[in-house]
C-alpha cells in the first residue's frame, strides 16, 4: 500500500532535518573531516577528469577538449603488443606474492616481538626492522648490484674463494623472480610488522590471563585469541592493497632491472613497459589509458573481493 503524499513529505521533512540536527550537533568533528574532504576532491576527484586523455590524441598546442576523439585506439598499443596477459600476469603475481608473504611474515614477527620480555630488546628489534623501510629503491639498486656483480660483486668473490665458477645473476631471469621478492620483503616487512604489533598491543591482557588460568599454552593463546584479533587488520589492509595491485612496484622493478632486455621476459609489469614504450615520444593518451585499464582491473578486483567477504563475513567488508 502507498503512502500518502502527505505522509511522504512528513517523512522527507523530518529526514532532511535529522541530517540537519546531525550537522549542527557535532559541526566541530565534521570541520575537522573538511581538510580531508577538501583532499581528496582535489587529488583524487578532479583529476578523474583526465581520463578523457585516454580516448583524445593530446597535443599540448590545444587544450584538452579541443583534442580530436580517437576512441580506443590509444588502447591498442597494449594488447597489439602481444604482451599485455603477460604482462598482466607478471603485476598480479608479483603483487599478491607481496601481499600474502608480505602480510604472513609481518604476522608473524609481530607476534614473536610481542612475546618478547625484553623492553630494550623488543625496542632495538623494531627500529632495526623498521629501517630498511627508509632506503630508497636508488640506494637499495647500488646495494644489489654490488652484492651481484659479475666481476668483483660480494656473491661471486665468495664463490671463487671456495674455488667454484662465477655466476652472472643478471642473465638468469628465473633468479630475479625470488631476488625481486626478496628484496621488497626486506624492505617493507618492518612498516606492516608495526600496524599488525599495534594491533596486537591494544589487544586486552584479560583475554591472554585467562586463557592462562584455563591452561592455554603460548601457542594456543595466539591460535585462538591473536590471530582470530588480527583477521580484521588483515582484512581492511587486503583490501587496500588489492585495489592497487595493478599498480606494481614500478620504482623496485625499475631500480633493480633497469633497461636489461635479459630479464624483461619474468619480470617486466605494466608501469615498466609504459613507461620504456613512452619515454622517448611521450604519449599522454597512451599513458592515461595504460593507467586506466589498470585503475578498472583493480577496481572490479576489489568490488568483487569486498562482495564475496561481506557474504562470509559482513563485519570485515569495508562497505
């Protein structure tokens, strides 16, 4: 049965007024959201414009919708390649084995740091863990070279001081596969041990002094209590790391391969093949579409993944 007009306009009223009321009640949190707002509609709304860039052939004598419409054409520089499943292949498994090593051994150091007794241990521990976050990819592509120089790199002088042949690790692609994992893990393992040891932290001393008393041993506390507290934080950080998992790395896979055509095979990605196809005659429709097929692959990525979670699970799903 339907409403009446009447009754509908009521029930308009009062809702626009509750929002209203709502606004006026806590007009202080909300100016404090503001900056963020204002944020995101600067660096991350407005710029969604430029993806008419995308179906335009630029020139930057006109302005952007003086450009002739082209269609998809600046697409076909990517799958006429013959390489865009490789290359697709290479960014998603490159990056959910970043994810999931990423995120399973940060687990897992925050919890053998939370265990710890010692304060000034736990403290030297983190910081020193955490450090390699802040090397860049610059220094971090000296460091790996002059560890895995042919001539006169650390690997290679301990190989032939024990009398075995060298090895040239830059002409072997399957090595990089592990190498480039390796060295992201090295690198970021220490940022996310910090938000995964914070939850850990605000987890109640209840639970653990219980589980105590009933006779639960270290292992059961963080079978049953720990890790079951830690599901949400993984969750919400999945979540945010698959909506850019097309996104690559492109500063380690750039820094660490460079232009070696050896190693393009198992370790190329889409932002390193943009941007050698583009650098010498930049294209700027041609990028945007690079970047927005990558934008919509992870964006049906993380609808999909957030849909099927909230059917599992409606309290870990972010919407």
């Amino acid at each position: 049965m339907r409403m009446k007009p009447q009754k509908e306009n009521r029930l308009y009223l009062k809702k626009k007024k509750g929002i209203l009321q709502e606004l006026v009640k806590n007009r202080v949190l909300y100016l404090m959201l503001l900056p963020t707002i204002i944020f995101f509609l600067i660096f991350s709304y407005f710029p969604m414009i430029g993806i008419y860039y995308a179906f335009t052939r630029f020139d930057f004598n006109t302005t952007m919708f003086n450009a002739p419409f082209i269609g998809l054409e600046n697409f076909e520089f990517l799958w006429k390649s013959g390489t865009l499943t490789k290359l697709t292949l290479n960014t998603i498994g490159y990056n959910i084995a970043f994810i999931f090593l990423g995120h399973g051994l940060a687990i897992f150091v925050a919890i053998l740091l939370s265990e710890l007794s010692g304060k000034w241990f736990k403290k030297i521990t983190q910081s020193v863990m955490f450090l390699p976050y802040f090397v860049s990819f610059v220094i971090l592509s000296v460091i790996v070279y002059n560890i895995f120089n042919y001539d006169n790199g650390f690997f290679n002088s301990m190989l032939t001081s024990f009398g075995m042949e060298k090895v040239d690790v830059y002409s072997k692609p399957v090595l990089w596969i592990f190498l480039i994992i390796f060295f992201f893990l090295w690198k970021n393992i220490g940022y996310n041990m910090v938000i995964y040891l914070a939850t850990i932290t605000g987890i109640s001393s209840e639970y653990y002094e219980a589980a105590q008393i009933d006779g639960a041993n270290i292992f059961q506390r963080i079978w049953y209590i720990t890790l079951p507290m830690l599901k949400s934080t993984f969750v919400v950080l999945l979540l945010f790391a698959l909506g850019s998992i097309m996104k690559g790395q492109f500063d380690l896979f750039y820094q660490l391969v460079g232009n070696n055509g050896l190693l393009y095979n198992t370790t190329d990605i889409i932002d390193t093949y943009v941007f050698r196809s583009l650098k010498v005659t930049f294209d700027m429709g041609m990028a945007t579409a690079a970047g927005l097929y990558q934008s919509l692959f992870g964006f049906v990525l993380i609808m999909t993944v957030n849909y099927i979670i909230r059917k599992i699970n409606d309290e870990y799903a972010l919407f």
